[in-house]
C-alpha cells in the first residue's frame, strides 16, 4: 500500500476526553506499520472511500492525532474489509474535491 497524504488537516479537534478512538493500523509497501482512525465516508461513482487520519501511539496507549489525512479507497471481500491507496490521479483528485467541499459546508 502506497500511502500519499490528502493534506494537512489544520483546523482543531474537539475530542472529549474519554473518548475512546478507534484506531486501526496499515502496513505499507515497505513493510511499516502506520496507525489511522477513521474521520469519514464518501461514496462516489458506485465506490466507497474513508478518509482517515494518521495518529501516533504514545507510551501510555493514548493515540496523538498528527492532522495528516489519507484517502483510501474502501472494499469488502469475503467479509473483510480492505483498504487501498487511490493510484488514478483524476479519482484521487475528484474524491478530494468532494471531502473539500464537505468540509467546506461544516465551517
């Protein structure tokens, strides 16, 4: 898996702060282990896409959020759930465009 970040996410979380994130972990092409929660869907086009935000495990099992956001394309197979890189720049591009505008309407 080839990870391209989507941009930098600078606006500020408000998490409580018992909230528990779910944070999952990817492995890329190189064969290190990268931790994501999960920030929203998009569907576009009959595909599904979460986009995710990079997160840092510290010492005391807390997961720090580094404000990077990923977009991957999201497939099931078999009851699995798989997660891929978006390798078509004009998919990519289009899918980036619709979380953009999303954010746009919440601000």
């Amino acid at each position: 898996m080839d990870f391209e970040a989507m941009h930098e996410h600078d606006h500020e979380h408000h998490h409580e702060h018992d909230e528990e994130l779910e944070v999952f972990v990817l492995t890329d092409d190189k064969g290190e282990e990268k931790a994501f929660v999960f920030v929203a869907e998009i569907e576009d086009e009959g595909k599904t896409y979460w986009v995710c935000e990079e997160v840092e495990i510290q010492e005391d099992g807390s997961a720090k959020e580094s404000g990077e956001l990923y977009l991957f394309e999201k497939t099931e197979e078999d009851g699995e759930l798989y997660l891929s890189s978006i390798d078509d720049d004009e998919e990519f591009e289009r899918v980036s465009k619709i979380w953009e505008n999303f954010i746009g309407m919440e601000e």
